[in-house]
C-alpha cells in the first residue's frame, strides 16, 4: 500500500491552531523547553526508524534520500537546547522543519509500514508547533489529521522501530 498525500497530509489543517494554543499562558522558557521536547521526540523516532527502513531494491534510490533527510533531522537537533534563544534556534527549526517537509514529499511515493507512515505523520503534526514555538510563520495545510499535537507526542515516545 502507498502512502498518498492526501493520507499523509490527512488532518493537518487545525493542527497550526492546536500547536498555537498549546503555547497559551506559558513563559518563553516553558515554549523553549516544549520546542527542545518536540525536536527530541521526532529525532528520537527517526533514530529508531532508520535501522526498520528496508524496501524492495527498486526503492533504494528513494530510500536512501528519505534516510538521509531523516539521518539530517537526528543530527541537526543536537544543536538545540533549552537554554537556545528564539532568534538563535530559528534557523536549526527551520532545516529540521525543510528536512521533515522533504521526508514527506520522499515518502509519498514509498509504500511504507503503516509504523513508519503515521511516525512521520506524528513528526508533520509538530511542525506548526515548532515554527510557532521558535517565532517563524506557521504553515497551515488545507488537510485534516485526527491526531492532535498530544497524541503526536504520544506517538513518538511510544515508537519502538
């Protein structure tokens, strides 16, 4: 089975509103540490995923560029911390987020383990998260995802690979 677009984008549309609101009433450090939590957890997944990412020789081509977006995410979020500022972690948000956005576009043509689809799912769900949480304009897709911000983090600690 594929993994469309249109499934792997599905239920996106409320989740910039859903990661704004999950920022309401809490201090700047408070967002900072959320943000280093977020990019923990989708580098987590995808350290995880990597060694289970096997397909069939005519995938190895895509497979090896999907690998390498998500090998780039786990080794872009070690320059993260709490003690980052906004202005400074903006640009390591960004390539984590264009890396994230690539994988997905990588993937949609994969027929991947429903595992692995929803782990990248999860990861997209955050994306609006992390832009809002680091002050980079939030993106919003027209897709719709059952998965909230939560059950995304939930998603992630939970992968096992």
């Amino acid at each position: 089975m594929y993994l469309s677009r249109r499934s792997l984008f599905a239920g996106l549309a409320g989740t910039s509103l859903l990661g704004l609101a999950g920022c309401a009433g809490l201090t700047a450090q408070q967002v900072a540490q959320k943000v280093v939590t977020d990019v923990e957890l989708i580098a987590n997944g995808f350290a995880k995923a990597l060694p289970t990412l096997t397909l069939p020789a005519q995938y190895t081509a895509a497979v090896a560029r999907l690998t390498a977006y998500m090998k780039e995410v786990v080794t872009i979020s070690s320059g993260i911390s709490a003690s980052i500022t906004k202005t400074a972690a903006q640009p390591v948000v960004a390539q984590i987020i264009q890396d994230i956005n690539a994988a997905l576009g990588v993937a949609a043509a994969l027929p991947l383990p429903p595992p692995i689809q929803q782990l990248l799912v999860a990861a997209s769900i955050l994306v609006p998260v992390l832009e809002s949480g680091v002050g980079l304009p939030v993106t919003v897709s027209a897709s719709r995802s059952s998965m909230t911000p939560a059950q995304a983090r939930d998603y992630l600690k939970s992968f096992k690979g």
